[in-house]
C-alpha cells in the first residue's frame, strides 16, 4: 500500500512538471533550413517566459514537436543541452540560446552589432565561424549564416 501511495505521489509530481501553461499562442510560416533540419510549412509557436514547444506540421499532420527550455527535446528522438542541440542540428559555434532567441525575436549574441530599424533591429555578425545576417520586424524573422548554411525564416500568419 505505500509503495501505491509512492507511486502516485511521483506521478503527481512528475506529471505537473510536464504540464505547462503557455502565455503565447501564434501560427507561423516556418523555413529551417540546417544541415540535418529541411522543413518549410505551417509551424504553431507557444511559448512562456521560460519554455517555448514548436509543433511543425506539413500538410495539417503534425510532423515534429520541440520543446525549449533549460534542454531541447526533439519527438522520437529525445533531449539534448542546447549546446549538443546546436553542434547537432545548427552548429557549434552559436551561443546555446541562438534558437530560442531567434524563435522569439530576440536579439542574438548578446546585442552584438545591433541596428535599429523603423520596425525592428537587424544585427550583422561576421567571425572566422560565422556569417549571420539576423532582422526582426513585426512581421517576420529572418536568419541565415552563410558560412554554416543554415536559413531560419518564420513569418506571422495572424497579422
């Protein structure tokens, strides 16, 4: 009988650690482009202040999840730190919160070459390892490093 009450005390606990209330809920046009990520379609971005889930759909069938936080988990295919997420999926050279800055148009390395638009900012960042062209507007998000070809575009569909 306590082994019972054990056992659904942990799930309790385990299973409110899973649920999450997100405060922002947006359909958006997504292309990734990365060396192991090729997607362009329908994506739905729900995030808090310290969790974002990316569901990827093609078609209207949910293809992938992600799920952001202090890891990103992958569907079928478990989590990573974002440090592994981005020598994996991206590259290594990015800092760890590259995605989830970009997934919510933040700004990237640390404000780094930050430019002010009318609507926006767009930053400009050229290293040995990088060549990243970064501009956020209300409207969309763009990203592309040319030296790692890797293209990240989303744009709002609920304007």
């Amino acid at each position: 009988m306590k082994l019972f009450f054990t056992f659904v005390l942990f799930s309790i606990f385990i299973g409110g650690c899973s649920i999450k209330n997100y405060n922002h809920t947006s359909t958006k046009l997504l292309t990734l482009k990365t060396k192991k990520l090729k997607f362009s379609d329908i994506a739905y971005l729900r995030h808090s202040e310290d969790a974002i889930e990316l569901d990827l759909f093609v078609a209207g069938k949910m293809v992938s999840r992600f799920h952001i936080n202090h890891l990103i988990c992958v569907e079928n295919e478990g989590c990573l730190s974002k440090g592994s997420f981005n020598e994996e999926y991206l590259t290594r050279y990015y800092p760890d919160d590259t995605l989830q800055n970009i997934l919510l148009g933040r700004e990237i390395y640390q404000g780094k070459n930050k430019q002010r638009l009318d609507d926006g900012f767009m930053q400009l960042i050229n290293t040995q390892d990088v060549a990243i062209k970064y501009k956020v507007t209300s409207k969309s998000i763009y990203f592309k490093d040319k030296k790692n070809h890797i293209l990240i575009k989303i744009k709002d569909l609920q304007q």
